[in-house]
C-alpha cells in the first residue's frame, strides 16, 4: 500500500524547491570604472561583509549553530586531549569584536547540547568535543566548504588574494588593526 501523503508531500516539496531556487543574474559592477574608482570604499566593504556573514550565519543556524559555536568547535579540533577554555577564549574574543563573555555563554551551551565535555569538578578541565559535536563539525565543515564556493563563485585566487591585500593596506594606511588566524 503506498503512502499518498506522503507521496504528494514529496512531490510537492521538491516542486515547491524546483520553482523557487534562487536564479542568479548575471553578475554586473554597480558602476563603470571610470565612477567605481569614486565610490566609497567604507560602504563596499561594510556592504560586502555583511552580505557574506549573513550568508554564513544562515547556513550555521539551518544546522544549529552560532557562529561563535562554530569557531568554539572549529578550535578544538585536533586536540584529542582537549585544549583549555581559557585558551579558546583568549584566541577568540577578538573576532568581530565578540568579547569574552558571549564567548563563554557559547560554550557553556555548546556543553549544556552535549557537542563539548569539560569535567565540572576538575578546576581548568580542557574543553573536549563529544562524538556528536565532532560529528556535527565534520558536516558543517563540508557545508561550509560549499558556502565558500558559493562566496567565491567567479572570483579566481590571484583576484581574492589581491582584494585581501588592498583592504589590509588601507587597514593600515588608517592604522587599523585587524588580525585573523
């Protein structure tokens, strides 16, 4: 006996995907090049960063995460014998200026969901991802890998690394500080 609700959910989920996927123009510059060397370089960058950490935010929280949750993770990676909170902290809470505190709450939640183990009793215990939370990271590792294919669609690396340089030499032109590992 077949399931026609079933059935008629399926077809019409994969219907409902087919007709609203995203197309995509083509990609076209605002402006030609003679009226891009004038435009602000402060509202592209700030428009370009927030357009891709909102890209980046919605995939994680589809699977669960914040993105601090997903650096919490991605730092204890390779460390079988787990690496120390305050390590994990000091190496994050610069990142776009989340500070400590929040940094801390991510943890402790990622612990209260079983993704991390830190002893309770033990004073300085390190911070240990559980099976679940290595298996969480290893399939949002992959969906990050095709976020940032999305990202860097028609962009080849000599192009990304040379926008990388200008914006780091205006951050330094201005005496800005920006750091990432």
């Amino acid at each position: 006996m077949t399931n026609t609700n079933a059935n008629t959910i399926a077809v019409a989920t994969a219907t409902t995907a087919t007709t609203t996927a995203r197309t995509k123009p083509p990609f076209a510059p605002s402006h030609s090049d003679a009226d891009l060397v004038h435009q602000p370089i402060g509202y592209w960058s700030s428009a370009a960063a927030k357009a891709v950490v909102h890209h980046i935010r919605t995939m994680l929280a589809e699977n669960g995460l914040t993105q601090p949750q997903w650096w919490v993770l991605n730092q204890l990676v390779g460390h079988e014998n787990g690496r120390d909170r305050k390590d994990v902290v000091q190496v994050l809470r610069g990142y776009l200026e989340f500070g400590e505190g929040p940094l801390e709450h991510d943890i402790d939640s990622l612990i209260r969901r079983g993704l991390l183990t830190q002893a309770p009793d033990v004073p300085d215990a390190p911070l240990r991802l559980t099976d679940a939370g290595e298996e969480l990271r290893n399939r949002v590792a992959a969906l990050q890998e095709r976020t940032r294919a999305e990202i860097h669609e028609g962009i080849d690396d000599a192009d990304y690394i040379q926008a990388l340089k200008v914006l780091q030499r205006m951050i330094h032109n201005v005496d800005g500080q920006a750091w990432h590992h």
